[in-house]
C-alpha cells in the first residue's frame, strides 16, 4: 500500500490522475466563508467558488470508478446558510446524491442518571439575538449512478428494546444491529492552537473518515482527499489497513500549502491526532 501527499493546485494535480483509479473520495473544500488559511484565500465571489467547486469535482468524477462514492463535507454558517446547499445543487448534473448525511459535532440530551440536560461534544458558541448555535455539518454521499450499494450496518448500532431482534414471520434472531440513521453524532477535539506550524483550521475527526470508508463498503483501492489538510483521510486510511486485514487501502492527499502537507506527513508518521491547546 502507498500513502503519498501532493504539492499543488488541486485541479491541475486531479488532471495527472488517471481515469476511473480512484475508489473512494472523502473530502472537504474551503467553505467560503472566510476561513484563514496560510495561503488560500477563502471568499471568492459566489459564483466564482461555485463554478471552481463544479471545475474540481468534473475532474473528480472522471478519476472516481463507476462503482466508487464521494463523501463531501460542507459546512455553513448563520450568516452564509444556503452555502452548503449551493455546493451540493452545482453537482447535481454531475452525480445522484445517494445520501444525504448530517455529522452532529455537538448535542445536549436530558441525563439518564440526574435531572437537567447534560452536552456532548464542542461547537463554537455565539452571542446572539437572532440566531441558533451551529453544532452541525453536511456530509454529502454522491455516487455515479443511483445503484451502488453501501454497507450500512458497518457502522449500526445495537437496539435499544432487544424484543425487535426476534423476527415476528420466523422467530429467528437477528443479529443486534441496526442502520444508524443519517444523523452521525461524531465529536472533534478542542480547537487547534493557531501558534503550531502547519495546524489546520478546519478539520474533521477521525471517526468521520472511518464511517464514510466504512460505510461505502470500499475494502481495498485508492482513497483520494482533494483538499488534505492536515492528512486525516490518509492517516485514517493508513492505520485501517495495519490494524485490519479485509482492508487494503492507498491514499492520496493533494494541497497548495507546504506547511499543511509537512504537518500531514507528521500526522501519517505518528499516527497522531491534530494538535489541540
């Protein structure tokens, strides 16, 4: 298996990838909304963006099997909500939207043990009089056509009433799992210190990688990350093959920072998670 990390402008390096080699997309571009990157620049003029996201993601589908899935995350925020929305509507002549995914990075649930409601997992909280704390993502499962099959108990969770696994025309047992739902509840750590060379500031978890490569069913081939970052997608890639033997994965990583890209090769090396204050 290979892991390999690419310096450059992503549409011009998706150009020196062959046709239909690249099993499995996990990706996440700039949101446009202002983020600050070391060298990106992330507020193009709307249409602008929209037709570099559509540029990219021609190129995406061309390198993508027949077979193969693009897990997309997108996010939004209260000041710019239809961005995420725009992005997936610019594919739509391009792919089906097999799934439509939300990741939960933060939720309050009422306390099985003690009165009050107890929360899970970070957001960046707001003082506000108009608007709601965002605690959520998009994550958009396209797919070439609309037959393309996924494994989407790799990822189920065992019921809540045990009655149900017994099956009312046979009486058998089923196995104690179920299908999750589209709503992932996956937390991401601290916030990042800016003052760490190579520290992204916009990153996925972990465990968000691992649901999407799990949950396309794709066991062996090439995981591509469009826009790498700090290396998440190929390090999760990576550390599925060497802990699991149905897996048999390669990667490949691509962007225009240098910093980021050192940072990645660090994160592939270690095996370590992004640096949190």
């Amino acid at each position: 298996m290979t892991y390999e990390f690419r310096l450059g402008d992503c549409l011009k390096e998706l150009k020196k990838i062959k046709d239909k080699s690249i099993s499995l997309i996990i990706t996440s571009p700039p949101y446009n909304i202002g983020i600050k990157y070391n060298k990106y620049k992330d507020k193009k003029p709307r249409e602008q963006y929209l037709e570099w996201i559509y540029d990219i993601f021609v190129e995406g589908k061309r390198v993508l099997k027949d077979n193969g899935h693009i897990f997309l995350n997108v996010g939004y925020t209260n000041k710019d909500p239809w961005i995420d929305m725009e992005v997936a509507l610019k594919l739509k002549d391009l792919f089906v939207l097999q799934n439509n995914i939300t990741w939960v990075k933060s939720i309050s649930v009422p306390s099985e043990d003690k009165e009050g409601v107890v929360t899970h997992g970070h957001f960046k909280p707001i003082n506000s009089e108009r608007y709601i704390n965002v605690t959520n993502e998009k994550i958009f499962h396209f797919t070439k056509t609309d037959d393309i099959k996924i494994n989407r108990l790799s990822v189920g969770v065992p019921y809540k009433w045990k009655c149900n696994l017994k099956s009312r025309s046979t009486g058998e047992i089923k196995p104690d799992v179920r299908c999750k739902g589209n709503s992932w509840y996956i937390p991401y750590k601290t916030i990042q210190s800016k003052k760490v060379k190579g520290n992204h500031p916009a990153t996925f978890p972990d465990g968000l990688v691992e649901h999407c490569i799990k949950v396309s069913g794709i066991k062996e081939g090439v995981v591509l990350d469009i826009f790498v970052g700090s290396g998440t997608t190929i390090k999760v890639a990576k550390n599925l093959t060497s802990t699991n033997s149905e897996y048999k994965l390669s990667g490949i990583g691509i962007d225009i920072d240098e910093d980021y890209l050192a940072f990645a090769n660090l994160n592939l090396e270690t095996g370590a998670a992004v640096l949190d204050v």
